[in-house]
C-alpha cells in the first residue's frame, strides 16, 4: 500500500512537471526569460591582462646563439645619422615597441606577420594565434646591425606548421609542392606586457608588441 502511494505521487510530480514546461514552450517570445552563464576569464582577455604582471626582460640576446627557425622577440635599434647621410648604430632601447620575428636559413630574422587576430587553435594551456613570415619582409632579413634580439621564445608556447604557397593553386605551384612554414604563438605573448631594463641603466616600462595583420596573407581554398 505504501509502494503504491509513493508510485503515485511520482506520477503526479511529473505531470506537473510535463504541463509546467508545455506551458513554458508556448509562452510568446517576450516573455520567456533568458538566462546567460558565466565563464571563468581566458587568460588572453583585456581583464586578465590588466592584471598579469609584465614579463621583464633583462638581457640581450646575442645572435650568434640563435638557431633556425627560432621564434624571437626583438627591437629595431634606434639610427643616428652624422651629418652625411650615413647610419650609427646605438647600443640604447630604441622606441617603445616590440616585433614578432623567425629565423631564417640565412642567419637572419625576418618579421612575423598574421592575416587575423582570430585563434588558430586552443587547449587546455594555450591560445595560439597563426603567423607567416611575408615575401616581402624575407629579403634581405634583419642582422644585428639592424635589431637587437630581447627573447627566444620557448617550446611552451610556440609551434611550428605548414601550408601550401599560393594554396597550392597558380602556375607558381601548380602541383602543390612548395609549402611555407607557419608559426604559431601564444596569445599571451602576443598581447603581454613587458620591462624593458637593458645596458646603460635605461629602461621601458609597460611595453606591447607591435602585431602586424594582413589580411591577404590569408589563402582562401
């Protein structure tokens, strides 16, 4: 008797149940409520970033310790002329800018560029963002005369990938066999903040990194 009891008040649970969300269904558009869920802040967002501590970067980098394919951090030296037309080279911070760079088989670097701000690709750990060395930015690549290198940025928070030249379309490759090396790097790095406290006892505080985007780099297939 008691089992019987217990039966048929689950039952008249979920009727009620049932008629309270039909009822719900049928309600104008207007009157529905909304509910909307909070997610914890990604750690590549304008609030978490006015809360991170700049990264400080302390030494030079010298570029007889760089290898191929290194992903760097660099600053183009500041450029004194004489009088005459001819270039100096200065050992001081130049402007308050960073640079995204790779380098090349020539032992040069050559400047990072990306064709959208969007991820390419997320994980539990990282956020990355895509980025092509252009053609135009290839020859003759940066030396030591022309930037100073800040950081090589660790495995952590880079990869490495590959996509076709042209698309694989065109007379330039018509069978696709040429490829171009793609990198990718952590939104943090991209979007951090850094001290810059380098030679001489000057120093730049609270500086970004110049992200150069264009859009045609981008291969529609």
């Amino acid at each position: 008797m008691l089992q019987l009891q217990h039966h048929a008040l689950l039952c008249y649970w979920v009727g009620c149940c049932i008629m309270f969300h039909a009822s719900l269904a049928f309600q104008p558009a207007h009157t529905r409520k909304k509910y909307s869920f909070l997610r914890p802040v990604p750690s590549s967002s304008p609030t978490a970033l006015s809360t991170t501590p700049p990264r400080i970067i302390t030494n030079e980098v010298d570029f007889q310790d760089l290898t191929v394919m290194d992903v760097v951090l660099f600053q183009r030296r500041n450029v004194d002329h004489n009088g005459d037309g001819s270039p100096q080279q200065s050992n001081g911070l130049s402007c308050a800018k960073l640079e995204l760079g790779a380098v090349q088989e020539t032992r040069t670097v050559a400047p990072l560029s990306a064709w959208t701000t969007e991820s390419a690709y997320t994980s539990a750990t990282n956020d990355m963002m895509e980025f092509v060395v252009d053609e135009e930015d290839m020859f003759p690549g940066l030396s030591s005369d022309d930037i100073r290198i800040l950081q090589v940025l660790d495995g952590s928070v880079i990869g490495y990938g590959s996509r076709q030249v042209g698309g694989g379309k065109g007379l330039g490759n018509p069978h696709g066999e040429e490829s171009e090396l793609l990198y990718y790097i952590d939104r943090s790095v991209v979007e951090g903040l850094y001290d810059l406290e380098i030679g001489g006892g000057s120093s730049l505080r609270g500086v970004k990194v110049d992200l150069v985007v264009n859009p045609s780099l981008e291969h529609i297939w």
